[in-house]
C-alpha cells in the first residue's frame, strides 16, 4: 500500500473520530486508575493497516446534554494526563503519526498548569490533581527571588522572563494546596505590581525594555490579581486593577482587536463586581459587542458561521464573563446573545475533539485539534477548550 494511500487513509479515520461522539464513559471515583487503564484498554492501538471499508461510525449516544459537556471536559484532562512526560507535558501531539512534535512554549506549560489544577476540583478527580502537583513541582524549580526588591518570579527562560508567566504561577496556586501556597502569592503579586507604571500599563518582561504581547500578558497577569484580590482583598491589588482598567480602556479603543478581549474581560468581570462601575460593565459589554460583530452569521445574535478553530474557545472565556454581567445587571439582551454564542461555540470546539473509537490511539483521546483539517493536538487548545466548557457549565450558560 502507497505512503500516500495510507495518510489519506488516516485522515479519513482521524475525521471520523472528530466528527462523532462516542458512547459516554463514567469515572470510578474508587478506583481512578483502574478506570484509566480501563480506558486504554478499551481504545486499544491505532493500526497501521486498516480494514478496506471503515467501520461504522458511532453514533451520539448521549440523552443528557450536560453530561456531554461534562465528559468533554474529561475527556480533555484525560488527555493532559496521557501526555505527560519526566517533566510535565509533551507539548505537541501528531495523532496520525503517533509521534510527538518538536518544539516547547513554557507560557502555554504554565496556563496548562492552570486548566489543569481546575479540572482537578471540576472533576475531583486525584489522578489530576497529581499532574497538577507534579506541574507546580517542576516550575517550583525556575522560582527566582529577587532580594532587593522582595518579590519572585518564574525564571524559566533567563533573558526573557514573562509577565504572564507571574500570572499562571498565581492562577495555578489559587487552585492547589501547597505549603508555601499565601507567602508564593503575595511575592509573585509583588512582582506584578513592581511591573505596573505610573502610566497604569505593566512592562511584558522582568528586567527588560522589551515590549511584547501586549494584548496577552498584561491581561493574563490582570485576572490573576484579580482573582488573587477574591482571596485576599488587599488594597494594593484593587489600586492596580483600577489603574491599568484606565490605561487598557484607553489602548484597546485606539487599537481594537479581538486577541485583547478574553483576558481583559476576565479581569474586568471581577473588578465590576469589586466596584459596581457602569464604566467597567460598559467597556466589557465595548469590547464583546465588537467580537460578537466580528464574527460572522446568519442573524444578528445566531446561527454563528464558527469555522476559525479553536480560537472559538478563546473567545468564549471572555464571551462567559461578559455574560455573567449582562445577566447580574439585567441587559436581557446582552445575556441572550452572548449565550448564544456560547453555546453555538461550545458544540463547535466539542467538534474539534477526538473521541473515543476502537481506532483512536490512548494518547489522541480527548485532545482538541486545531480545525478538522489540521488534527495536531497541542497544550493550550486543550487548555483554553476545557476553561471555556468549565466556566460556561459553572455560570449556567450550558445545561
């Protein structure tokens, strides 16, 4: 049989996989590890030499939409789990050759570590919660403490030490238990604030006139503070939530893309909720009104034409916590909307999702590919796919 043969063969198995959803699965919450090698032992290997005619496609077998949504979010952990490596996780996945993908982007390992640590309480799951432990062990490693100045910071790429990297370690934290948990917290937030400039904006690196991701980091860093300012309410993080509110509003509108969006709105749903600001809920409901234009569709709030990927999922983590506000503050409108888009999105990404199939190799299940004609499985598309399913079932949007 021809190379060529083969491959078009294999796509055409991996788009089944994909395109269907198998028969739902449920966790032994006695005995999580013999549930996992159950489930490897029932996908068994991906074969080299298929059968001439496929087998038949398993059909959705799923009476309860919720759970379908819920096994997703497994299914995706699960695939962070079958994934790892001495370290923590392999970075890239080709599930048509069985062969992982050269290449490392610690920034993406360290917001992992965070979809990874609330999958662990979503689904109370210890064999999570264990990936999430040993993740936080790794990059324990790289902590810097920067003596005269009193705050830490991940040195994980020296010369180029991310503001955004500060934000997932105290993201991460917030969802785990350890021992130094309130003294890591506080010194990462140091670190972040030592960013902030009298301008209100936050320097993209530690110890550089570099500028970079504006549109990322910045934002990453603002919801750990945030999130941080829920557990801790200390003046010093609500005074910086409130001056990079007054300097981003101010950037965004003179440089408006959809990139900025997710992660700024998730910073701003917590400090409307600290401040009651008409002027934060207004510029929150700027920011998705702009995304819900941008995307196209058939009417004016449905019937979403999603074919960009699964840079879908991104922007429903930003689209859930605008909906919240909608919904807190009573603009139906808003809240019927956003939610629909959410829920639209949310059966597109779960499109995007390898299932299970007695042909699907352990190491490919639940992992999200880019689109459905480009399978790779990476790390932050599995995590920014299981936030964005997570957070929407917490808020109510999916049922």
């Amino acid at each position: 049989m021809s190379k060529d043969l083969l491959l078009f063969i294999g796509y055409i198995v991996l788009f089944l996989t994909v395109s269907y959803i198998a028969t739902p699965f449920s966790f032994d919450k006695v005995n999580p590890e013999k549930e996992i090698n159950n489930l490897i032992a029932e996908n068994g290997i991906l074969q080299s030499n298929f059968p001439a005619q496929a087998s038949p496609v398993l059909q959705n077998q799923y009476q309860n939409k919720r759970q379908e949504y819920i096994d997703a979010i497994k299914y995706g952990a699960l695939w962070f789990y079958n994934n790892q490596n001495n370290n923590f996780l392999n970075y890239e996945y080709d599930p048509l050759n069985d062969s992982y993908v050269e290449g490392k982007e610690e920034l993406r390992e360290v917001a992992s570590l965070w979809a990874i640590a609330k999958a662990a309480n979503f689904t109370n799951r210890v064999e999570f919660k264990n990936l999430a432990q040993k993740g936080f062990a790794y990059f324990e490693k790289y902590f810097k403490y920067d003596k005269e100045k009193d705050f830490y910071y991940l040195n994980i790429t020296p010369g180029s030490t991310k503001l955004g990297y500060s934000g997932f370690i105290i993201l991460s934290l917030l969802e785990i238990d350890h021992p130094k948990k309130d003294f890591y917290l506080e010194k990462f937030a140091d670190g972040i604030i030592y960013q902030q400039k009298p301008d209100g904006s936050l320097a993209t690196h530690f110890y550089s006139d570099k500028v970079s991701n504006v549109d990322y980091y910045p934002g990453e860093a603002l919801i750990a503070i945030a999130k941080l300012y829920e557990y801790k309410p200390e003046q010093k993080y609500l005074d910086l939530l409130n001056k990079a509110f007054s300097y981003y509003k101010k950037y965004w509108q003179e440089n408006k893309n959809t990139p900025f969006i997710p992660w700024q709105t998730r910073a701003y749903n917590k400090l409307y909720k600290f401040t009651n600001s008409q002027e934060v809920a207004d510029f929150i409901f700027e920011m998705n009104d702009y995304l819900i234009t941008y995307q196209p569709k058939y009417n004016s709030c449905s019937d979403f034409v999603f074919n960009q990927g699964i840079i879908i999922a991104v922007r429903m983590e930003g689209m859930n916590q605008a909906y919240e506000i909608a919904k807190m503050i009573g603009d139906k409108q808003r809240e019927q909307c956003y939610g629909q888009y959410i829920k639209e999105g949310a059966d597109y990404i779960m499109s995007l999702q390898v299932k299970k199939s007695p042909l699907v190799k352990i190491k490919a299940l639940g992992g999200f590919g880019q689109n459905k004609d480009f399978p790779l499985q990476r790390i932050d598309r599995n995590q920014h796919a299981i936030m964005a399913l997570m957070e929407a079932l917490e808020l109510g949007i999916l049922k």
